[in-house]
C-alpha cells in the first residue's frame, strides 16, 4: 500500500493552494477570500451536527428549518423553497421525475447540463429537443426563443413538461416569461436550470438592473439555483424554488427526499440559510459597489482587437433575450489562441484561474466577492496578451471551426434509456460511424452532451472527438476513461450478457 505523508493529505494541499496567490474567477461565488463575512463563521467542526433534538429533520421539517424555508420563500416571492445540500443536480432530477410519469415525453433545450439528461434516464422519457442558435462569430450557444417553444409544443401536444437552461453558462439569458407563457397555454409546467443565476434574484432596489430577473419572477414555476456558483454560499449548497399550479408539490418533495443525502450537513444548511440572508439585508449594497466594479472591467475590454469581449450586443439576435454581465466571456476565435491556450497564458503568466476554457473562448466567472484589485489583474492580462497578439500578429487567417455540439441535430435513434439499457458493444471511437451511442460524451466543464445516448454518430463526430482529444480537452461520459472507446447499441439479437461485450476491432 502506498504511504499517504501527511504533507499529501487534500486538506494541507488545499491550504497550500489557499496561499499560493492564485486568483479563482471561477466557483465558489465566496472566492475563498478575505471579507467579514467569510470571516465570521465558527470553525466547521464545531457546528456540524445530525438531526439531534431541536434541531428539525430536512426530510420531514416541522420546526427551525420549516422555519427557516419558509422565511426564505418570503425572500424569494415562491410558493415554497427548499435547500438543496447535493447541488442544482439533486433539484433537476427531483424537478423531472416530480412533474413526469415514467415513460412521458419532455421538451428540453438541447443545451442542457447532463443532471437534466440523468434526470430523463431515470424516468425513461422520451425527449425532444429545442436547439438553440449558435452565436458564429463566437460559436457559443445563443438563447431559446418563446417561438421556437411554442413550435416544439404544437407538435408535441403530449409533452409533459419543458426544461430550459438559463442563463447558460456562457451567462446567456433566454426569454422566460414569453417561454412560460406558452408553456402555460398547454397547461403544463415550465423548469428553468437557474444554477447559474442565484445572484438574479437580489438585485433589487430603485436603480436600473445590473442582472436579468430570476427566471421566479418571470412566471417558471420551478426555478433551481446553485448558490455556490455565484453567491458567498458552500460547494453543493442551492435552492429549488417552485409556484402552485401547474406541480404536484407533494410529489417533488418526495423526490427531493430520494436524491438528497438523509444526512444533510447543518454546515451547508446553515451556510445556505446565511447566504440568503445576508444577500436579503445587504445585497443591494453588495450589487452598487460590484456595478462600478464590473462596468470599469468589461469596459476595459471592449476595445481588443485579437480577443473579444462577449458584450450586450448580442442581445436581441439568437435568441439571446439578455446577458448576464458577471460572467466575462472571452473569445480567441480571432487569434492563433485556443481557449486552452489562453487559459494557459492567464494561470501560468498572470496566475488568474478561469472557470472554463473551451475552444475557442474562456470563461470566467466574476461576483461581487471579487476585489477591484482582481478585477484590475484579470483586465489588464486580457489588454497585455490582445495587445502581444496584435504585436506579433498572431491573428487567425481564417476563423476554423473549432467547436462543434451545439447547433448539431444528430438522429435521435431511440429513447437515452432505451440506449443506455440495452444491449451494447464496445468499438473504438473511429470505427463508430453510422452506430448508436450507448453513453454520453461531454466535455467537462461545461457537462453539456455533445453526444447523448440514443443518438446516431457520424463522421463529423467523430472527427471532432479526435480534436479534441488532440487538442486535451477533458472529454468525459464514457467508461473508457482515455476516450479511445465508446459502447453503442448493438441492434443485433440474443440474450443481453451475450452482446454486453468489448470488440477489440482495431481496424
Ligand atoms: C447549467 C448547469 N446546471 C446544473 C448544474 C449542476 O449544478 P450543481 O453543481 O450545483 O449540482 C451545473 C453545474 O455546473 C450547470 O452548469
């Protein structure tokens, strides 16, 4: 057995990192730093406690935390909110089975993160897609209009239910309250994947809006927000926030007690409940100062030349109805620069950590936690490195077409539990043309499928997969963990054990 030193144990590494200067413009929204806030809380041993007298069950609430999730539905305007201790994750897969029967048909946005995939296989539903356009001179995806839903639900009048992401996680807001007006005229209920929009919802006051509104207020009548990604809250801590009408409440809290732990830490439940509340007394406070904060740094970058600043412009054209500001979306599409690449630059060069970085652009996620010196660093490495790339004119001759998934309309061969149930083969990814998948394939981050089981692969697929795994992208979803094999359906006859096997078709 291999000696773990004591200098290797996570924590000391994580306490190591904690003080090696880097910069996260990336999850959790607290960003790890120095503010009374994060200041303030006792030592997590302390308070991390079980259900013990007088302190409520999650799974069966009646006293402090019925409390405290009703207070916190006050805050929200909601019928009812619910802490989540396992992620948005726990919430969509709550929010699918809660508002479906098994085997029902549900429209989603093709653009989705994989828990809503997770959530449709679970309950073996049928799903049809809504795609969003793709902005081309950045090749991120666009929004979903109202349009297009109404679209897919005159020719799916048995759809049980639509699910949209927004905002993306390239910040992209589609127009929900046109959306859940169509949703509503069929009388079914409207989801929205908000994890990436808790900070919507505080701000408030008489000024002019910095963030786009909650999805809540917009009329969804279930709204999942993660509030660890832009919020001062813990890892894994979020909220699903639901209306009375169109959901079975009853049955979604069932599900909730199925995908949630039946320990749930008071750490995360506590963290949660402060977040909230701190958000409520002082978020508009927070908001004013992170406003001129984030209006010097994206004006900053409006001006570069080689890399470009994903900006309000957009709004009005793919769909996109709104953008969310804190989110710094920078495309290299225009330079020699892949998104890694640049990623590279800003961790090793300047030591600011991105949350993503994809093909062709980073992402970096900012909140009101960021100081105005970080701000300042991020700007000015993104002018240093546009202005070295204008210099040595490292411009690309012409715009490749380096990401893939988004727009793509693959066949849609059977239902994802259909392909991931059944029986399968293994064949090397090369050798997969013409098949069906059997498994996802995404990148992660973002978890958004390029490939989604049940879906026909074809050549440009799979060139695309080979690309990025030139080009070291973290390609996840299969079993096979270096990406070489991929499990297809295999439509051949015989009994299930006899077909579940591993070809070695090396040719
Ligand atoms: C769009 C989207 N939805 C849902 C999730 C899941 O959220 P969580 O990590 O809180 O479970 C993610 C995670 O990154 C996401 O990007």
């Amino acid at each position: 057995m291999r000696r773990l030193s004591e200098e290797d144990l996570l924590w000391k590494r994580l306490e190591r990192y904690g003080k090696s200067g880097r910069y996260p413009f990336h999850m959790p929204g607290h960003k790890r730093c120095n503010h009374p806030f994060t200041e303030e809380f006792p030592n997590p041993y302390g308070i991390d406690i079980t259900e013990i007298d007088g302190f409520d069950n999650l799974h069966h609430p009646e006293g402090i935390l019925k409390e405290s999730m009703d207070w916190a539905a006050e805050v929200y305007g909601s019928d009812r909110t619910y802490y989540l201790i396992n992620g948005s994750s726990c919430g969509i897969l709550s929010a699918i089975c809660g508002v479906s029967n098994y085997s029902d048909k549900i429209i989603i946005s093709r653009n989705c993160h994989k828990s809503v995939y997770h959530g449709i296989i679970l309950n073996n539903l049928k799903t049809v897609y809504s795609y969003p356009q793709i902005i081309d001179k950045m090749w991120i995806t666009g929004g979903i209009s109202a349009k297009d839903v109404e679209k897919t639900l005159k020719n799916n009048q048995d759809a049980c239910a639509v699910l949209v992401v927004s905002p993306t996680y390239d910040g992209i807001v589609s127009d929900i309250r046109g959306i859940a007006e169509k949703v509503h005229q069929r009388g079914i209920p409207l989801i929205v994947d908000e994890a990436h929009g808790a900070h919507f919802s505080f701000d408030r006051g008489e000024r002019k809006r910095l963030f786009p509104m909650s999805a809540l207020d917009c009329g969804a009548d279930v709204v999942i927000q993660s509030l660890h990604k832009t919020l001062p809250s813990f890892t894994q801590t979020a909220v699903l926030h639901v209306r009375k009408g169109y959901v079975d409440i009853e049955r979604l809290e069932w599900y909730l007690q199925v995908y949630q732990s039946s320990s749930p830490s008071y750490l995360l439940l506590s963290g949660i409940e402060r977040c909230i509340f701190e958000m409520n007394e002082r978020g508009k406070e927070y908001y004013q100062g992170f406003e001129e904060r984030l209006r010097r740094l994206r004006e900053g970058l409006t001006n570069m030349k080689c890399l470009e600043l994903l900006g309000e412009n957009i709004i009005g054209s793919y769909g996109v109805y709104d953008i969310d500001c804190s989110k710094i979306v920078v495309s290299c599409r225009k330079s020699v620069l892949s998104g890694e690449a640049l990623g590279k630059i800003l961790r090793d060069k300047y030591g600011l950590e991105m949350e993503m970085c994809g093909a062709d652009y980073v992402v970096a996620i900012t909140t009101f936690l960021d100081t105005e010196e970080g701000l300042c660093s991020l700007r000015n490495a993104f002018l240093e490195i546009d202005e070295w790339l204008i210099q040595k004119n490292k411009r690309r001759e012409k715009s490749s077409c380096t990401e893939f998934w988004p727009g793509r309309r693959a066949e849609i061969a059977m239902t994802l539990a259909e392909a991931r149930k059944g029986r399968w083969e293994r064949l090397k990814i090369k050798n997969c043309a013409g098949r069906i998948s059997s498994e996802f394939i995404y990148l992660y981050p973002p978890g958004i499928p390029i490939i989604a089981p049940g879906e026909r692969i074809d050549q440009d697929l799979i060139g695309q997969i080979c690309r990025y795994k030139e080009m070291g992208f973290p390609i996840q979803g299969m079993e096979d963990h270096k990406a070489e094999y991929l499990k297809v359906c295999d439509m051949g006859s015989g009994n299930q054990s006899d077909h579940n096997r591993s070809k070695d078709d090396e040719d």
